[in-house]
C-alpha cells in the first residue's frame, strides 16, 4: 500500500526534513482523464506496432496503463500525505493534473 511507503519515509526522515514526490498521476478532471487514456493507448498501439512487440510486451502495455487508471489524483495524494502526518504540504499539477509535484515535511 503507497500509505505504508509514505510511512516508512516519514520514519526515516529526520524531523524537519523533507519528502519530494514527482510521478504521473490520474487527472482530477474526467475529460482530461479520457483525453489522457486515449492518447497513451493510442500511443502505445502504435509503438508496439512499430516494434513489432511480442505478447509480454503488450500485457506490460495494458498494466502500465490500468495502473494509471488507479493512481491518485494530485488532491488524493496531498490527503494521503497529510493523513500520514506530514506538514506544510504544497503540490503543484502540470498538463492538466497528468503530472503533479508534492513536497512535504516531517514534523519537528
């Protein structure tokens, strides 16, 4: 479970210290969200069809993209993080929430 990694990194951190979080995420907003699917699918089809991928590749393709489907989105994660007992949160999204940035800090 990502709460449990979060926790193992608040405990190894020293107090005061601070947490960086940078991935892709699931965009808050549905028609960015279907736009978004569509397009890594459409991308993927086709470089596996350039490539010419084998069957393991293209089971790696469909993981990759229904474990983006299951991702948080930028504001899930910032309440992940707080529940977890992190401070002075701050997040930023860019292209429409696909990618987000988290920094955290660690009580004193």
């Amino acid at each position: 479970r990502l709460m449990d990694t979060f926790k193992e990194v608040m405990r190894v951190l020293k107090p005061g210290g601070h947490f960086y979080h940078n991935d892709m995420l699931r965009p808050h907003s549905k028609v960015v969200t279907a736009l978004y699917f569509t397009y890594l699918r459409m991308c993927l089809a086709t470089t596996a069809w350039i490539f010419r991928s084998n069957q393991a590749a293209l089971k790696c393709k469909k993981y990759f993209v229904e474990a983006l489907e299951l991702f948080y989105t930028a504001d899930e994660l910032t309440d992940l993080l707080t529940e977890v007992g992190y401070e002075d949160i701050a997040q930023q999204s860019r292209m429409g929430g696909m990618f987000g940035f988290h920094k955290a800090k660690k009580p004193e």
